[in-house]
C-alpha cells in the first residue's frame, strides 16, 4: 500500500487556528470536506502552534496559509518550505474568499469606534477598507486569533470592533457594523505534513531548492515538462551570498507519475520535492 492509500485508511487530524470560526478553520472545514482523508480537525491557540503540530507530529497535518491575492506568497511559509533543513511537505490545498466583516457590540454603531482588533491575515486584508472609513480607529494585531478578538469585543463598551467571519458574528451574537471589507480577497491554505503522503498521479508539485545564475533551474524546468509538469509560478528568496542566487518555490501542474518525477529530480542536488497533491474543487 502507498503511504498515501495508508493515509486514506489511517485518516488523518488536522491542525487549524483558533476554532470553528476562524478564516483558518473554515479553511480547515473546507479542506476536510475536499480530501476526505482528513478526518477530524484539531483547533490550536495560535499560527505557529498549528505549525508546531505539525512538526512535533502532534497532528498529522497543519492548514497554513500559502499566498493570498492581495500580497503575494506569505513570507513565513516561503521561508519555512525553502529552509535546506526543511521536514515538511505539502500534501493538499484549498483556496477561499476571506469575505471580513467588521464586528462590533449590539448597539454599536461604526462611528464610535475607537480601536478594531484582528489577527494578522484578516487584518492585512481589510486596512486599507479601515484607514479609510475609521481613521481615527486605532488597528490592533492581535497574536491569537479572531475568536479571541470577537470575546474582547463583546466584553467591552461598543468602542471596540474586530475583523472576523460572518459565522463568527452569528456564533458570538455580534453585529456586523460592514461587510466585505477586504475587497474580495482570496487566500490558499496548504496542509503541511512531516510525511510524504504523496498520490502516484499528482496533479500539482512543489519544488524547491537553491538555483544562481547559470542553467540549473532551467534545464529541471524542462525535464519536468517532458514528465508532464508545467511550470505555473516560482517565488524566490535571497540567499543573501551572491547575486542572482535564490532559493525558489516552485509550483507545477499536470499530468503525470510520482515515479517519473522523482527519477527527474534525482538529477538536480539542490531539488527537494517538498509537495504533490491533487487540486480538488
């Protein structure tokens, strides 16, 4: 049996932030619902403690942010995956609209706010929306997550607002003061894993791995189209050492066989396939 096949029969928890009404978790629920193989997801504190979850093998997998429309490849996670020491694989993705509300007390209203609190995805999403309708509002980050911030609002005066989901307003009997306030922002999680619970035929890869100014990464780029993979984007990180010299993510699609995949990148040293999974809508 394949390591993927025995993650179908295992089932698998995975790692999401906050609880069920975090931006993370219905990202979670979503990824649940696609790859049937996650059986049960597990709620942690904070964002590093799903990814230390993960690395400790206390989940079988983290849902973590990827990229998001409005900022490109989250910097935490390029860092993380291009790391040479790095232990972790992608093994499923989901993409989803944000869709921030601005909550605030019952009887609040939008122009006695003084300070908005959210976490740090929902809030580099909606800041532009909140500096321009509350600009005397002062923006907190918080280091938890958005249900700790809807708590903070419902215990305070109606002065306080937070950025969070529409279901996060329903669960806490909050009132949303606006909605969409991210200008339709979509995020893509991926689920990070210390195994390479990889199908045979992926549909996507990831590949990263040190490239400088010469035709290394060229010539793997090739050898993976004749496999059946396309290069779709790469995001690059200074090595700090030289110039033209990076460390890449880059993100294929196709068609075509693990197999085949892994004898191409058995050629290229620097290569480490740190991802393969089927897109599933």
């Amino acid at each position: 049996m394949t390591p993927a096949a025995d993650a179908m029969e295992k089932r698998l928890t995975l790692g999401a932030l906050g609880g069920p009404h975090t931006f993370n978790a219905q990202a979670a629920k979503a990824m649940h619902e696609r790859y049937p193989q996650f059986a049960e997801i597990v709620y942690l504190p904070t964002s590093e403690a799903v990814v230390q979850a993960a690395l400790q093998g206390d989940v079988d997998a983290a849902c973590s942010p990827e990229q998001n429309s409005k900022t490109g490849f989250h910097p935490g996670m390029l860092a993380r995956m291009v790391d040479a020491n790095s232990k972790l694989y992608v093994i499923a993705e989901t993409a989803r609209r944000y869709a921030c509300s601005l909550l605030g007390k019952p009887g609040a209203r939008l122009a006695q706010l003084r300070q908005v609190y959210g976490h740090n995805g929902s809030i580099a999403h909606s800041r532009s929306w909140l500096e321009r309708n509350l600009p005397t509002a002062a923006i907190q980050v918080i280091d938890t997550h958005s249900e700790m911030a809807a708590r903070t609002v419902l215990d305070g005066d109606g002065s306080f607002g937070s950025v969070g989901s529409p279901d996060l307003a329903a669960s806490y009997g909050l009132v949303e003061l606006a909605k969409e306030i991210d200008d339709g922002s979509v995020v893509n999680y991926w689920a990070l894993s210390l195994r390479q619970l990889f199908p045979e035929a992926p549909t996507r890869l990831l590949v990263t791995g040190r490239f400088g100014n010469d035709s290394q990464m060229s010539e793997l780029i090739s050898v993976l189209a004749r496999t059946g993979y396309l290069l779709r984007a790469a995001c690059p990180q200074a090595t700090g050492r030289a110039l033209y010299e990076y460390d890449y993510m880059l993100r294929f699609s196709g068609t075509g066989k693990l197999s085949a995949v892994r004898a191409a990148l058995a050629c290229f040293g620097s290569a480490r396939l740190a991802g393969a999974w089927e897109v599933r809508e």
